[in-house]
C-alpha cells in the first residue's frame, strides 16, 4: 500500500525479456535503500513491483504481462524517468490518499497552462475511468497523489505546485505524453456495493452487518 507522495525519481537501467515478461533495473541516487527487503514493494510510476534483488542505488523487479498491458510499461525505454516511492509503515504520515499500485490505464497529457508558479495539467482519460474521476476527488498520476479541480468533456485538470513539479517527474511533463492512472480505490468499492446487478446493493442490512449503523 502506498500514498501517491514521490520519495525520489529515478532511470530505468535496463529492461530485459525473460520468460515472454520483463525483468526491470530501476537505478536511483535519491531513493534510500538502507531498510529495503527481497521481497518489498516499490512503487515505480504508480506500478507496485516487488523487488528481487537489491542495489547499492537500485533495485530489480519482474513486470508481468498484466502490468505491461496496462501501464506505460508497454513503451518504457531505458533511461525513462520515473517515481519511485516505497511501500507505506503503519507509523508514517498518510499525506496523499490510498493508493494500492495497480494501474487502471494509459492516459494522455492534453494540455499544461501556466496558473501563476503553478501549471494546470489536462488530462484526457478513457470513458471506462472517467466516470469514476470528481472535482475535488483524488488520484494518481504516474504514482502521484493528486487533487482533481475540474472534469469537462473527456477530461479532467490537475493544478500542480512547483514543489510537486521539481520533485517528480512531472518537472518534464509534455503535452502527448502518455501517464499511468489509477483511480480512487474507495470509487471501485462503492460502484460495486451500488451495482444492482450484482448479488445484493447497498441496503440498511448491509450497511449493519458492515458495521456502518448500530
């Protein structure tokens, strides 16, 4: 589990095919390794890997074929920058929202305006997320924890800081490039409990046996 707030960016080393999936080497100066484990999770542009073996300023991971389907994964070239941020403690602040680092797709950059030290960033995302993305909502940006300020025709703005610019990779942001998204996963389980399709929706059972009403 994670929190969308970017301890380090670092640089694909290499990307290599094994087994008809990839074995990724992620290189960072920035990111302490110290208290990282075999075995440990990395989220890497909003990807959870799970380290296989352990750097002196790195680590490598395994990318499944999921993974490269729906992550920018699918066209990372080495050298590509990314978001690097480790695993969350129980004890840590929670300073972004909850993010599991398990990309929901490919969206695009449409257009990034100047808003005083600040840079408004459009996004076009596909229709199957955009239903689930609200003004004043949260979601991840390539790993990011960021607040939606506006959804309109397709697509939805995000108002970025100049701290979050020069600490992420979004220093480098450009309109067309392509960005991992994973939506709040609070919306997945309420359309699932809404959803009349499926076994029982919401009703004042449920929310008592969930322990919502006494």
């Amino acid at each position: 589990m994670f929190t969308g707030i970017i301890e380090a960016t670092g640089k694909i080393k290499s990307l290599s095919k094994l087994g008809g999936d990839l074995k990724v080497t992620i290189e960072s100066s920035d990111l302490d390794m110290s208290d990282v484990k075999l075995g440990d999770s990395i989220a890497t542009n909003g990807v959870c890997l799970t380290v296989v073996e352990k750097l002196s300023n790195g680590f490598v991971a395994d990318v499944s074929n999921e993974t490269i389907t729906n992550s920018g994964f699918r066209h990372y070239q080495i050298g590509q920058a990314v978001n690097l941020e480790k695993a969350m403690l129980a004890t840590s602040r929670f300073g972004g929202h909850i993010v599991s680092g398990h990309v929901d797709g490919i969206a695009t950059i449409a257009a990034i305006i100047d808003n005083g030290r600040a840079k408004d960033i459009w996004i076009n995302a596909p229709a199957a997320l955009l239903k689930y993305v609200i003004t004043k909502g949260s979601i991840t940006v390539d790993g990011i924890s960021l607040t939606i300020n506006n959804v309109e025709a397709g697509q939805f703005k995000l108002t970025v800081v100049p701290h979050t610019a020069s600490q992420t990779t979004l220093s480098n942001a450009v309109t067309g490039s392509s960005v991992n998204i994973e939506i709040d996963i609070i919306a997945r389980y309420l359309e699932k409990l809404a959803n009349p399709s499926s076994n029982e929706g919401v009703s004042m059972s449920l929310l008592a046996r969930s322990g919502f009403l006494k």
